[in-house]
C-alpha cells in the first residue's frame, strides 16, 4: 500500500504531490475551527500552526514536485 502511495505521488498526471501538504493544511484548518468554536486557545493555536505548515507545505510541493519537471523540460526544449 506505502508502495501505491509513493507511486501516486511521484506520477505526474494526477498532480497527486502537493496532497500531503493540503491534508495537513485541511487537519489544520478543522482544528482552529473546533478550538475556536469550543474557546480552547492551545487547539486554535495548534490548528492555525498545522493550517500554516499545510499552505506552505503545498506550495513547496507543487512548486518542487510537478512546476520544476515542468520547467526543466522546456528548458531542455529550448536549447
């Protein structure tokens, strides 16, 4: 199963990389909306943390994980 994991992550048709980013970033988000809702301050403050790290995370991936194959082939297009 870890194996099928990996492998949906590195294909490239389905953009599947930056999904471990956008995961954490939705956990994140549902646990600053249940600390805020309940007024328990270290659940937000955990929540908008893990919403963050999430955000970033996912733009990292992408940026990484399917813009830099995308750039690189074009760049070997031009020359």
């Amino acid at each position: 199963m870890l194996t099928a994991l990996m492998g949906a992550l590195r294909d490239e048709h389905g953009h599947a990389g930056p999904l471990p980013g956008m995961l954490a970033g939705a956990v994140g988000a549902i646990a600053l909306g249940i600390g805020a809702a309940t007024d328990t301050g270290w659940l937000s403050i955990v929540g908008g943390i893990g919403l963050a790290i999430g955000i970033v995370g996912a733009f990292l991936m992408n940026h990484i994980m399917v813009e830099y194959e995308i750039y690189s082939r074009i760049e070997k297009l031009e020359k």
